[in-house]
C-alpha cells in the first residue's frame, strides 16, 4: 500500500469543477467529515494514519468548525506527555498543528473530506 501526499490548494490554482473535464464531486457538495493524519512514530506500521471521522456535516462551514475543534483538542499517541499546540490554518481546507513534547517538535494535519463518487 502506498500514500499520496498531501498538498493542499494554496488559493493561487483553482479547484477541479464537475463540468466537461472536470472531476465530479470536487465541489462544495458533502456530506463533509473531519480527517486526522499524523506520524505513527518510530518503527511502527503504518507509518502514517489517517482517522476518519464518522460524523456527517452537511455544509463546508459546520465541517471547518469541527476541523478547527479537532485542530485543537485532538490528541495523537506522540508526544506522551505535550507541552504546548500551535495551530495554523493550511489551504481552504484543514489546519497543520504542531504539538511540542518533551524532547521534540510533532505535527499533524486536520482537514476536511468529501467522499467522491467512482
């Protein structure tokens, strides 16, 4: 299995449409839902993991809400003891969220997601 990364939209290319040559559900259609993904630390397999939140949001503004709450109060199993968060917003759509351990820096990515039609 291999993972694609991550590059949210910065504003300065636009979005995909649904219309000829476009790629269909890459809208503002939800249902919406909240993603986490950060680094399984170590050794570990997967090294990254991805947490799909099973709640539905029927708009992209109840979403980023619920992205900007998961933002802040999430906590990933690194670091076991967090010192300190700082949040930012990364892209029209999620947050980079730095968490200060012990010894060192860990980070990861809140978004929002919309399941696209095959």
């Amino acid at each position: 299995m291999s993972y694609e990364m991550y590059e949210p939209n910065d504003g300065s290319a636009p979005a995909a449409s649904a219309g000829p040559g476009g790629l269909a559900g890459l809208g503002d259609e939800g249902p919406w839902r909240v993603a986490v993904e950060y680094s399984n630390g170590g050794e570990s397999k997967p090294p990254t993991v991805v947490v799909i939140g099973r709640t539905l949001y029927p708009t992209r503004g109840e979403a980023m809400q619920a992205a900007r709450r998961t933002a802040s109060e999430y906590n990933p199993p690194d670091p076991w003891s967090p010192r300190g968060r700082e949040v930012f917003r990364d892209g029209p759509d999620g947050f980079l969220v730095l968490i200060q351990g012990a010894t060192t820096t860990f980070h990861m990515s809140v978004r929002i997601v919309a399941p696209v039609g095959q």
